[in-house]
C-alpha cells in the first residue's frame, strides 16, 4: 500500500473497505444505525434509541459479534506472547508474565486495532467521536480512581457512561 496513514481519520476508510471485502459494510451499518438514532432523537437533542424490534438492532449486533469474537481472539494471541501459566517453568523460576515474543504482541496489539476500528464503525462512531468520547469518559475514570471506588458500587455508578455523549 502506497497511502500514507498518519491519524485514525485516515485509517477509517482504510478499514471500512477491508471489511467489505469480507462480507460486513461496517461503515455502512454504522451510518443506518446514525440516521435511524438522528430520526429518532429526543427533545432534548440527543440521539434517540431504536426501537427493540428495530432491524438495525439484529444487523448490527451480527457484525458486532464477529468482530467482538476477533477481537477476544487477538486477545488471547497477545496473552500467548506472555508466560503467564503457573506450571510452567518460567513461573517455577519467578519470570510468570514474562513477555517471550515482543514483535509478535506488537502484531497482535496492532491486530486488535483493526477490529476495535471495526467495532467503532458498526456503532456508527467517526475518529473523531471516539476522541470527544475518550476525552469525556477520561474525566470520569479520573473522577473514579481519586474517588477510590470499589467493584462492589460499580454498579451504582453506570449511569455516568450514559451521560457520556
């Protein structure tokens, strides 16, 4: 490939493409979802929701699953880069998550990259969504870690996410 790539915008298009060639127009899912939500939005002039027999719900979640399916999968492959399993001898002489294959995790991490974008796609997310979002949630998960939240009142606190936009 010749195309210089220097920001997610950039490797946006790049990906929607690949994953045509594959059987899922995850951009083109993405953008239903974003008109069907856009149609439907609330007074207040956020994105509505669909309703529950909507069928972007089942197109959507098929894909969503495929890539959420590779995604684990590329998941396991980076943790196969580490000792991580107590029998071994590694964990025996004190090296347990020792990293063996450093190129191969940078393949993999890059790997999971491919179908994160994927994922964003089919949630009809843009580069920049997924900046405004991170920014938004890094707030938040800053908020949780000065607040030292435990796992037991995660729960309560859910709703931050929905406020999320």
């Amino acid at each position: 490939m010749t195309q210089q790539i220097r920001s997610l915008k950039d490797i946006w298009p790049l990906q929607a493409a690949l994953n045509c060639k594959s059987g899922f127009d995850t951009a083109g899912i993405g953008r239903s979802l974003q008109e069907a939500l856009a149609a439907g939005k609330a007074p207040d002039g956020h994105a509505g929701d669909l309703p529950a027999d909507h069928p972007l719900r089942l197109q959507a979640g098929k894909a969503l699953k495929n890539y959420l399916d590779a995604l684990a999968s590329e998941c396991h492959e980076l943790q196969e880069c580490l000792s991580w399993k107590h029998w071994y001898a590694e964990a025996k002489a004190g090296r347990q998550y020792q990293l063996q294959d450093i190129q191969n995790a940078r393949v993999e991490a890059t790997d999971m990259l491919f179908f994160w974008i994927s994922i964003c796609q089919i949630l009809g997310l843009s580069p920049q969504d997924v900046y405004r979002l991170y920014e938004r949630k890094l707030g938040i998960n800053h908020r949780r870690q000065d607040e030292d939240r435990t796992q037991a009142e995660h729960h309560t606190h859910e709703d931050e996410n929905r406020k999320v936009v």
